[in-house]
C-alpha cells in the first residue's frame, strides 16, 4: 500500500520535538553508524511514523542529512520509503518516515520457518525493480542496496519498500561520481575500485539481492573481507549447485545478466522488468 499520507517536500527546520511527536525510547526499529531509528507518533494525529535519529558530530553530517532530504523529496512511489517530516535539534536531526512494521527482508531469508518460494522471490524482485526503475528515473542512486534496507510492509504480506537514502545520491550522467562506503558483500568492483559509478551500480546489488532470495547464500562472501572484496573484484561467482538444482533456467539467467562486471553489460531496472522470468 502506499504511505498513509500524501508524498511531502519536506524542509529542515529548527523546531522541538516533544511538542509535536513523542517518540519510543523502548520500541528502536533499526540503527547504523548515524544513530537510530525509534517508533513515534504524531500528537496532533496519532500517526504512527518511525524516526530516524542522527546526531550532528560535525558539519558533514547536517550535509549528508541535507542530501538525504532532498533524495527523498524526488522518490513519491510506493515501494519506496516516504519522508514526512525533518526537524533539527541543537544537537540531533531526526527524520521522520513512513512506519513500516514487517521488518527486513534479510530476516526472512535467514528464517528458517519461512521457506521462500522461487514465487516469492519474483515477486519481491519485481516489487524492488520497480522502486529501483522510479528512483533512476528521477536520476537518484541508491548505492546501498542489500536486503537489510528492504523492509516488509506486513510481517507476512509480499509487499516491500526500499529504504536508507544515506547513502543515495543525485546523478548527473554529465559528472563524475565515485564513492568509496558500504557493505563488502553488495558493492560492485567498480565501487571497490573506487571508479565511476552510475545506474548500472545499483543493478548489481539487485543481482546479489536476487542470488540472495533464491538460495539463502551470499554470492561473494569470503572468510574475510579481504577475501570478499577480491572475490568482487575478480567477479567471481557461480550458482552452488545443490542449493540452485530446484531454481528456473530463468531466474539463474536473471542473476546471471546483472552481476556482470562490465558495467554496461548489466541489465537496466526496466529491462528487468522485461525480463522472462517477472513475467511469467
């Protein structure tokens, strides 16, 4: 379902908190190197939101806040996490979002109890295709895509919704753009390599994403991150036998036309979308 408001253009302002939201100590829905993120409500509506806490150690993070704000101000799609509102604090700015309360992908593919069937995987894959087509569209990169920033909209539901903008960028095809973070198992060599990334970027993650759903394996992961970073670097993968022998022809040619290490040989979100297997 989409938000439960309408898509905001939100701008940052200095206001208190406690008047308007009382926010969760207790109920944290997630967390990472900025801070975390807490369960609120809005007083004046009873909106149920989910707060994102940052704190402002120096001036590059009011920065990346403000990039993260206007990324997200671009994205009105449902299968992408909407921004409601953005207030800065002396010493914090927390961002308010679409409450979302299926959790993570990523617990469903490790969830024993919860055997996801090659179906499943479609149609998650198709629902993150989608987002992804969007966001390119209005020329934003993701450049964190993993299944941990893929929530469930329902703890049994099939819809997602991408989130974690951070990370995100705004593209300019005319412009350079090199980025040097993220996760060793989901970047691509040329983020390893610290050379130009661009929409084809992302389209990798979605190949390790798809890999992922369908085996419960990571396509990459070595003992180390060293080792890791040297198997994405060399491209070096293959689909583990035992775990793929009951896995579509067409779902392994799906994997197999986006984690390519030729930028441009990797299939674009629309022709993902395209492709035999989402739409069979």
């Amino acid at each position: 379902p989409p938000a439960p408001f309408a898509h905001r253009i939100v701008t940052l302002r200095s206001a208190s908190v406690t008047s308007q939201f009382n926010l969760s100590s207790k109920e944290i829905l997630g967390g990472g190197k900025f801070g975390e993120v807490h369960a609120c409500t809005e007083k004046q509506t009873g909106l149920k939101l989910a707060a994102k806490v940052i704190r402002k150690q120096g001036a590059k993070d009011k920065e990346m806040v403000l990039l993260e704000i206007d990324v997200m101000n671009q994205l009105n799609h449902h299968n992408l996490i909407q921004l409601y509102d953005a207030i800065e604090t002396p010493r914090e700015i927390i961002l308010f979002m679409e409450f979302v309360e299926g959790g993570e992908l990523f617990e469903r593919i490790i969830d024993d109890d919860y055997q996801l069937t090659e179906v499943d995987c479609m149609v998650f894959v198709r629902q993150i295709c989608e987002g992804i087509r969007f966001m390119h569209h209005m020329r934003v990169l993701h450049l964190d895509l993993k299944p941990e920033n893929i929530l469930c909209v329902t703890a049994t539901g099939h819809m997602v919704k991408i989130i974690d903008f951070g990370l995100a960028r705004r593209f300019n095809p005319q412009e350079k753009l090199k980025v040097n973070f993220g996760t060793p198992e989901f970047l691509s060599p040329e983020v390893v390599n610290y050379e130009q990334v661009s929409y084809s970027t992302d389209m990798w993650s979605m190949g390790v994403i798809t890999y992922m759903l369908l085996s419960g394996l990571s396509p990459f992961l070595g003992d180390d991150d060293t080792e890791t970073l040297n198997n994405v670097l060399a491209a070096k993968w293959y689909f583990d036998e035992e775990t793929f022998e009951s896995v579509s022809e067409e779902a392994k040619d799906f994997v197999s036309n986006l984690i390519i290490k030729e930028k441009s040989a990797r299939m674009s979100a629309g022709q993902c979308l395209q492709h035999p297997w989402l739409n069979n």
